[in-house]
C-alpha cells in the first residue's frame, strides 16, 4: 500500500513537483544531470546526484508515484497507464537482457 502523499518531506514534495512541472510525459524525458542542474538553479537546497536518486526511488517505492526513466531520454512522469506500461516493459526487456 502506497504512503500518504502528505507524508512527504518538503524536498520529496519540491522534487516531486519540479518534475510533473517540467518533465511530464516521455516526449519531456531528460538526462538526470539537466534535471538536477536545472532544480538547482532554482532551489535554495542544491540536489546531489545521490539524493536525486534516492528521493525518486523513494517516490516511486513508498508513493507509489509513476516516475520512469528511458534508455534514451531519461527521467519523466508518466502522463497516463499506456507511458508507465511502456516504461515498465522496457525496464523489464533490459532486466531480462542483463539476466
């Protein structure tokens, strides 16, 4: 079960909002380091790679939240059930090359 959104930190919730903002849809795909170095510009609190990291794996695990990422592209936030089933499918082809 998904946690509250209102459980959110204030950074989880600012991270959260930059990328609906800014990257929703895989056609807003961006590279991770364009995204961090865009927030940072920004934001008070500047973004390590690390925490960028870790609070989208927090976003996705504990909220249920749709962020995807492409081989191509990079992260985004799925508009709709057919993008995040496009993402999923292609993590799972990637899983299945490396196994």
């Amino acid at each position: 079960m998904a946690a509250d959104q209102r459980d959110m930190t204030d950074l989880e919730q600012a991270v959260w909002e930059w990328l609906v903002a800014h990257h929703a849809g895989q056609d807003n795909a961006a590279p991770r380091a364009t995204i961090i170095e865009k927030y940072n510009t920004y934001h008070i609190h500047k973004l390590t790679d690390r925490e960028f990291r870790q609070i989208c794996a927090d976003l996705v695990t504990h909220f249920a939240l749709g962020i995807c990422t492409s081989a191509g592209g990079g992260y985004f936030v799925a508009r709709d059930p057919r993008e995040l089933g496009e993402a999923v499918a292609d993590l799972e082809s990637r899983a299945v090359a490396i196994l």
